[in-house]
C-alpha cells in the first residue's frame, strides 16, 4: 500500500505514513524503497479482535495530539492506491474539514443509469428493499439504543466506509475525541455495534457536516455496481493477495 502511495497518493504533498502495528518492522531499511514519502512505524500490543480495529480512535488520538500535520488521512492497511487523476486533499475538501467515503456496497449510480442498472442487476432490487425495510436506506447503521453509535432511523442517510476518510487535523482529533469517548463507553458495558469503528464513525456523520466522497476511493473490482466509477485507491483481496505471494 506505502509503495503504491508512494507514486500516486497527493502527489502535490507531502506525506507521512504513521504505521501501527504488533510486529517489528525496520522502517529505515523499507525507507530506501520509497521516492518521496517518510515512515515512521509506532509499535502497538496485539490486540485481540474487535479492540484492534475498535481502538483505532483512542491511537489516533494519542499520538495525534504530539503531531503537527495540515491534515490526517486514515487508510486501512490492506488498500492499493492506483494511477488516478492528481489531486491534493484541500481540493478534495474543496473548504469542508473532513470527507468520508461512500460505502461500496451501499452505493448506487444517480438516475437515469440506476434504472438500468436495476434491470441489469435485479438481485440488487431484493437486497435495497431489504436494507430499506431493516434500516430505513442503504447501509446497516447501529441499530442498538443503548450503544453510542446508534443512528435514528430518520438520520440513516449515506453510510460510509471505515476504511478510508481525512480531514485538516484538528478535525480529525476532534472526531476521534468524541468516537474514542462512546467506544470505551460501550466496551465498559458491553454494548459494542456490529461494524465497530465504522459504526461510531457513521454516528459521527449522522450529525455532522462533510464531504461525501465515491467509492472511487474505496473501490472493490468485483462489485458490480461500481462499475460506473474509475479507481483511486482500491481494497485489496486479502486471500487473493496471499495466495499469489505464495
């Protein structure tokens, strides 16, 4: 992922990747490898699922506030950034503080090309009027009262993706602040969401303003109704990956 960031992520800027992880991992030795980009790695406990991925407010959080950055950028480690036309964050903010990523199983091409894609695609019907009917729209929000991520039906609007998402750094701080503070609130009484971080975050978004951005940012190739979109950074097949590495 660093080293296909590294010759096409914001290539306007410059850019740091702040990795955590549970294993030891020179980054002087990969450095070498990389053109334009600095690695710094924070070594983290192995943490037992869900906390790793329900923890990930709590270390941008703390070693955040010792940072002195524009702007952060989450992104999941198993991602691949792609050739794409060059942009720098501030224009993707476009003024706004923060942009989060359409999810892409839940997104759908505008009308008239719905329509059609509908017709192409009739399993699709089934399984929005099932979303509809279970969450109010598409997406699957937190749906437990007692959990601080639940969403009100009436605030179910586009649900986002956990795996990419950005903004100018106080911003960000200020949105793991509040995320970090209803996860150990949930994890203290055992009210943990289905989708964890990417609950907490839909939470966030149901309150407040940003930039909403296409799956082309988190793009899946075998999702057939992406189909309408060019890539920017791509999810990668985990099992895929593996056994080709094999």
């Amino acid at each position: 992922m660093i080293k296909s960031a590294d010759k096409y992520l914001f290539m306007s800027d410059e850019i740091t990747f702040h990795v955590f992880t549970n294993i030891d991992f020179d980054e002087s030795i990969f450095s070498r490898q990389l053109d334009r980009i600095k690695i710094i790695v924070h070594k983290v406990p192995n943490l037992v699922w869900p906390n790793a991925t329900l923890y990930r407010y709590k270390y941008i959080l703390n070693y955040g506030e010792k940072m002195d950055y524009d702007y952060f950028v989450h992104i999941d480690a198993d991602m691949q950034v792609v050739p794409h036309g060059n942009s720098s964050v501030e224009e993707i903010l476009n003024g706004k503080s923060i942009a989060l990523v359409m999810h892409p199983g839940y997104w759908r091409v505008d009308f008239p090309q719905k329509l059609f894609f509908y017709l192409k695609n009739f399993k699709f019907i089934l399984k929005d009027i099932f979303l509809f009917i279970n969450y109010g729209n598409l997406g699957t929000w937190s749906k437990n009262r007692r959990s601080g991520a639940f969403v009100s039906r009436c605030n179910r609007r586009r649900y986002s993706c956990g795996a990419v998402w950005f903004g100018k750094q106080n911003d960000i701080l200020n949105l793991a602040t509040e995320l970090d503070t209803y996860t150990d609130f949930d994890l203290k009484n055992k009210n943990i969401p289905e989708w964890n971080d990417e609950s907490y975050l839909n939470y966030w978004a149901s309150k407040n303003d940003f930039v909403s951005l296409t799956p082309s940012f988190c793009y899946e190739e075998s999702y057939k109704n992406l189909e309408y979109l060019n890539p920017f950074i791509i999810a990668v097949d985990k099992e895929k990956y593996e056994n080709i590495s094999k």
